[in-house]
C-alpha cells in the first residue's frame, strides 16, 4: 500500500493483523515498496500478485508478508477471461519449498468473489501449481509433477518428470542428456538419491496456439519446446543443447518461465518469455548457477524457414535483479510489458522499448526482505463483493473518525456518512469523502453522534451498497511497538 493510492483488494485474513485499517483490523496487506512511481502512460489495469515468504519464520526472525494471500493493487491472483465472463483464478494447495512443486486443485472465483469451480487434475494425480492456462475461454492446461521411477543405470538416477493432460511426458521426448542444471547436492531436484529425484526437464508452463500445437518450458534444460498437438511429437527446439534455431544476438536464454505465444504469421512465430539465467532454491541454500549477469524479459522472433531466432526486445531490471526462481513477463494489450522479478519478490513495468515506467517491491521495510512472488499480471477487473462494506467509528480524546472499507471492490468513488437518528434509522447528512485508497475516512472532529452509517457511491453517483450501522467506539492506541518496527 502506498502514497499513490495503491488498494489492496482481496486478501486472506491470518492472524497477523497489523492496524493498517481501521475497519478491517484483520487485514495486514503488504505495503509496496515503489521505487519508479507509475507514469502516465502506464496500462491502467490493476496489479494481480500473491506474494510469499521466501524464507521460514524462525524464532525471532520474521519475512513478510506478514499475510501470504492474492492480493490486487491499483497500478499494478490470477485473472482470466472463462465463458465470456472475468473471473480469478488460483491455486489452493501446499508448496514444496524444497522440490518448487506444488500439490493441490485450482479455484475459479466470480466477480463476487464466490467459488465457481473446483479444478482438480483427475487420473489420480495431482495439481502442481506452476501452470494453469485458459485457453479459447473454454479450456485450461495444467501440469503435473509426476515421479516415475525408471532404471536408469546409465545416468545412475531417477527422475522426476512433468506430464501433460495430452499425456505428452518429457521422457518419451527428451533423454535427460538434454539438462544443463548439473547434479548438485543440496539443492531441489538434485537427484543425489531416490527421495530427491533428478529435475532434468523441470517443465514449468504450456501454452498452446490456434493449430493446437503446444509449448513447453523446460527449465532445467534451458529450451523451450514446440510440441505436435496431435502426436506430441517435438516441432522445434529453442535454446538448449539440441536448439533447432541460430541463436542471434541477446536470445540466449537458461532456467527460464512463463513463456508464451505471442503471434504466428507464415514462417515466423515470435514468443515471449523470462529468461531467470540463474537457478538455485528459495532459502538459499545449495549451490547458485547463474548464466547472465540479471534476469529479464524477452520477446524472440523465430524464422521457421531460415531458422534463426532474433530478438525482438529486452527488459532489463532497474535493480540489476537476478532471479533464481519464478518469474514472468506478460505483454499488455496498449503495447507496454510487464515483467515479474519471481524470488526477488518485485515487478516493473516497461515501455514496449524497454523504458521503466513503473517498480515495486512486493513488501517494505524488514518485512521486504525474502518476499516472493510466481507470476503477477496486470488486467482490469470489476469487483463486486457480495459482502457489504466495514465500518469503523472511532473516537480518542477529540479525534473522532468513521473508516470504511470494502475488500474486493472496484467500483466505489466515493463514500457518504451519515448520523442516524432513533430507532426508526432515520438519517442526517454528515459528510462526503472521496475514495482514495483501499480505506477511506471522515474525520468528524469534536462532532460526536451516537451511530454512524456510509453509503458507497459509484463515479455517476448511484449508491451501491450501505455499511451496518456503527457506534462510537473507543479508538484504542495503534500497536506502536510493532508499528516502529515496521519502518525501520
Ligand atoms: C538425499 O540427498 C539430499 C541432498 O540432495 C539429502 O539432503 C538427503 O538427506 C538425502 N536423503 C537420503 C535418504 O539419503
Ligand atoms: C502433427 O502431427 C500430425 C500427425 O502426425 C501431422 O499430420 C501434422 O502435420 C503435424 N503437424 C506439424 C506442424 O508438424
Ligand atoms: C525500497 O527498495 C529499495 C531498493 O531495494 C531499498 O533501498 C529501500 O530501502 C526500500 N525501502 C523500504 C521502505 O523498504
Ligand atoms: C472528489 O472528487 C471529485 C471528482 O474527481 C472532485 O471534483 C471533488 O473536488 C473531490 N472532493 C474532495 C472532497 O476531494
């Protein structure tokens, strides 16, 4: 949360409540850290991000954020268009730090924030939670981490593999020869023994365009793959040990994400991707593998007919951030792009030349430090929670105040308080406020009524929802230990 309004809009209430907000005590949002604020021509969607604690609390030491969860700001979950309608998506399940898989099901919420869908992989396996991709609004890839043991005397390990719903899996394709992450002890997907298996492919997006043909990231082999969407067989390779394509100058790429089509006309296809050129796990232990000095964004072309692969463009970080894990670049629709910095827990947005116009990391202060975050996407939303908006109304000494706040909303320009009077609830006009950031308050000064209601309103004015009626409460000193503690 920021000086320039940022708003939190949704956010999963832990017990780790921080008094950011008076009417929503339970809330403790991470408070962004922009360092570039956000220029005029930035897209105007808003910011879908869930960052996490990279590192476990230990006694006496504390990450943030302090409440892990989807969070949305302004300028700046997971958002997809499914059967004509917005909707949020997002993974629910449990993160393997260790391996970087998860196991667990996809939810797709409605623009009232209730549950419409429970996706869960089927075939007795598991969701993991790096990939779920709506394709046509009518159909999601996803893809599972599936251990399979084999005798594999000649490498002297076993493997763990992704595998498609297409039941496309990488070993029948890709002979772990192909791997560029060397076995390294200490490490996820290390393959030392058998509780560890080797990572060799570490598939970590598919995306599949208007053919039906589909594309696949394998991390720790350092390539992307096209794959026949009828017979799974490998279309090209780009990058790797095997690439298909004459690498130009900046394509190279290693351990990379979120790599995506971007278009497809005659012999050239361009992609996007985030090229993380660095590896290693989340809580730092184990051996780092860098190939390029940062990470960034890239949006390659490729020639199926001269095969060469071009880049079209780079985003560079404004930190000189390196990422060894997560990551994604997401092309926006007026042409700018924005980049995620995955394990170091920040985003920009660019130019389409690759000018900065927007940074942020994901938390402040001490609770900025170890913050991660797997993709963020920028995408407008209407949110209509079907809960009615908080009030409080507070009052110490001669600072009286009521704070409103509805989480989830859109929509709300302006709120209008009002006294109410007698048991009939007929009303007095007290006060107008424009919204400004997730909470918005009217001070009422030495004015002390007995109870107290607000009206959100629409920008065209039309009342869209009432709080419940709030009495004067005793506003109790903010936790100014903890709060000290946050600005240090
Ligand atoms: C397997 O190897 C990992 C290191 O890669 C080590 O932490 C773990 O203790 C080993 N497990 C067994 C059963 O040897
Ligand atoms: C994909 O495989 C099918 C079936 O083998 C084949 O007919 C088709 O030409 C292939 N497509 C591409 C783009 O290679
Ligand atoms: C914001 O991030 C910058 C760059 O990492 C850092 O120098 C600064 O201390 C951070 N500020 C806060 C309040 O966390
Ligand atoms: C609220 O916003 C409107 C429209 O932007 C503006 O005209 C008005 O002056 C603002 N009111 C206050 C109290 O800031």
């Amino acid at each position: 949360m920021s000086s320039n309004g940022a708003r939190s809009i949704a956010c999963l209430p832990l017990a780790f409540a921080d008094w950011q907000f008076k009417s929503r005590p339970d809330l403790a949002p991470p408070r962004l850290n922009i360092t570039i604020p956000v220029a005029s021509d930035a897209d105007k969607g808003y910011l879908f991000v869930a960052p996490f604690a990279g590192f476990p609390d230990k006694p006496g030491e504390t990450y943030g954020p302090r409440q892990a969860a989807p969070y949305s700001f302004r300028d700046n979950g997971n958002l997809a268009r499914w059967n004509g309608k917005d909707v949020l998506f997002s993974f629910e399940g449990d993160h393997n730090a260790l391996h970087g898989h998860g196991h667990g099901h996809t939810t797709i919420l409605d623009q009232h924030y209730e549950t419409i869908r429970e996706l869960r992989a089927g075939n007795h396996k598991l969701t993991d939670k790096h990939e779920f991709h709506v394709i046509n609004e009518k159909t999601a890839l996803i893809q599972i981490y599936q251990p399979v043991p084999r005798d594999l005397s000649k490498w002297e390990l076993d493997i763990e593999t992704g595998k498609l719903l297409f039941e496309w899996s990488s070993l029948e394709h890709v002979l772990p020869d192909e791997a560029v992450l060397p076995l390294n002890p200490g490490q996820a997907g290390s393959g030392y023994n058998s509780s560890d298996a080797w990572d060799y492919f570490h598939i970590n997006l598919v995306d599949k365009d208007k053919h039906g043909n589909y594309l696949i990231s394998a991390r720790d082999a350092c390539s992307v793959h096209k794959i026949n969407g009828t017979s799974g067989e490998i279309i090209w390779r780009l990058d790797g040990k095997k690439s298909d394509f004459m690498l130009g100058r900046g394509v190279k790429f290693c351990f990379q994400h979120h790599a995506r089509f971007v278009s497809y006309e005659g012999d050239e296809e361009i992609i996007s991707l985030y090229d993380n050129s660095a590896h290693g796990t989340e809580d730092g232990r184990g051996r780092e593998v860098h190939t390029a000095s940062t990470s960034s964004g890239k949006i390659i072309k490729l020639n199926t007919r001269t095969w060469e692969a071009t880049l079209v463009q780079s985003f560079y970080p404004p930190d000189g951030l390196r990422s060894k894990s997560q990551g994604g670049t997401q092309l926006l629709p007026g042409g700018n792009v924005l980049v995620n910095w995955g394990s170091e827990g920040a985003v920009t947005e660019f130019r389409a030349d690759g000018t900065p116009i927007f940074h942020a990391y994901m938390d402040s202060g001490f609770l900025g430090e170890g913050v991660e975050n797997y993709r963020a996407f920028k995408y407008n939303w209407i949110g209509l929670p079907n809960e009615p908006p908080a009030i409080a109304y507070l009052g110490h000494g001669n600072d009286v105040a009521a704070y409103v706040s509805w989480n989830g909303d859109t929509e709300t320009a302006a709120w209008r308080f009002y006294s109410v009077i007698g048991d009939l609830g007929a009303r007095e006009f007290l006060g107008e406020a424009n919204r400004t950031s997730f909470e918005t308050l009217l001070s009422l000064k030495g004015l002390r009524v007995e109870k107290i209601v607000a009206d959100a309103l629409s920008a065209d004015w039309k009342v869209l929802a009432t709080t419940g009626i709030a009495t004067l409460e005793q506003d109790v000193e903010p936790p100014r230990r903890r709060l000290r503690a946050v600005s240090v």
